[in-house]
C-alpha cells in the first residue's frame, strides 16, 4: 500500500462515518462495505462524494457497484488511487 491509499484510506472512512453516522473509529480498511454499513443509497452518496473530493470520474458502474458491495475500503481506496493516477495521465500532469 502507498502512502496516498493510506491517506485515501483515511479519508474513506472519515466519509463513511459522516454518511452512515458512526463512529470513525470503529471502521477500519479491511471492512467490506456492508461491514461498514453501508445499503445501496449510501454507497450511491459515497460514490458522489469520492467524484467530488479527488475530482474524478468513475466511469465503470458495473466496477465500483462490485467493489461497494464486495470490496473493503481498503480495495477501494486502491481504485481510486488508479483514478486519480489516470487522471493526471488524461491532462498530462505527473502522479
């Protein structure tokens, strides 16, 4: 893991806990989604919030839905990273 996916990491959970009003502490990065609490409207709200907080665009629904049902924050965290660094590609900036 890098030191981003950490912060992403971090950040994941700061907004699951504000989504589902829970204590931050009591989440960590190797929760699944629904480990985290979160049904099918939270995880709509999460994905809002992610596009909003690193400026970017999850194009493949079919994807994130997987990982928001499957995936822990951890593996999460991991995609947006990908997003972030394709991101920077797309406009020509580096990492």
């Amino acid at each position: 893991m890098t030191t981003k996916s950490s912060k992403i990491e971090k950040k994941l959970i700061l907004l699951i806990s504000e989504i589902n009003d829970t204590d931050p502490s009591s989440l960590n990065p190797s929760m699944s989604m629904s480990e985290a609490q979160l049904d099918s409207l939270d995880a709509v709200n999460l994905l809002f919030e992610i596009e909003d907080e690193y400026d970017i665009s999850i194009d493949d629904s079919d994807e994130i839905n997987e990982r928001m049902n499957l995936g822990t924050i951890s593996e999460l965290a991991l995609r947006i990273e990908e997003e972030i660094e394709k991101s920077a590609e797309s406009v020509g900036c580096p990492s």
